[in-house]
C-alpha cells in the first residue's frame, strides 16, 4: 500500500500567485526524486465549523484561504529515501527561505499517513 504525507495550512490571498509558483518547483522536485504523486488544493467549500474544521485548525485570518495537499509515495521507506534527498536538493533550500515562503509556516499541519484504502 501507499504512503501520503498531507499538509494543511493558511495562505494570505494576495500571495496565493507566490504559493503556486513555489508548489510547481517543490512538485517537480518531489516527482524528480520518486513521489508518485503531488497535489495541492485550494479551498473552495470550506466552512468554519462548530467544533473542528479546516480554517480554525490553521486558525485561519479573513484574508487567507486554505490550502490542502498531499504527497503519496510507494512505501514509508521510500518516503523516507526521497524526503531525505529533497531536503538536500538546492532548489528546496531555496525554497525554504523565510523570505521567499508565501505562508506562516507555523501554522501548517503535516504528518505521514499508512494508506488503509486504495480504489
């Protein structure tokens, strides 16, 4: 079965143009170093809830929207390989740099997840 790292966060709107442009270089790395698959989504029909929603995980402002992605890979192993080699490729350090992250990172949510269903 696959592995998924997914990834919540909070983007300002005016740098929703700067995001996309940072996520087509981080895509292109990931794939270029073995993940099968990267997405990133923007919030379209999110509702803050009662209890627990998207924007009160990220607690998310009045000018930001949120941004839900996920990297699958073959096998925890080999997440583990290609992160480990992304981390040291220069265009993600680049990347990196508080001045060019479009985001409060702070405030992303990640983690790895087994794949229990796969259709």
């Amino acid at each position: 079965m696959t592995y998924v790292d997914g990834f919540v966060l909070p983007v300002p709107e005016k740098n929703l143009a700067a995001y996309w442009a940072v996520a087509k270089i981080a895509g292109e790395v990931w794939k270029e170093h073995g993940a099968l698959a990267y997405m990133e989504c923007v919030a379209d029909d999110v509702k803050t809830g009662v209890h627990t929603s998207f924007p009160q995980s990220v607690k998310l402002a009045a000018d930001e929207v949120v941004v839900f992605s996920w990297i699958v890979f073959a096998s925890r192993q080999e997440r583990d390989r290609i992160n480990a080699a992304v981390m040291t490729d220069p265009r993600i350090a680049e990347l990196m740099c508080a001045e060019n992250m479009p985001f409060d990172g702070k405030r992303m949510i990640y983690g790895g997840f087994k794949t229990m269903v796969g259709m």
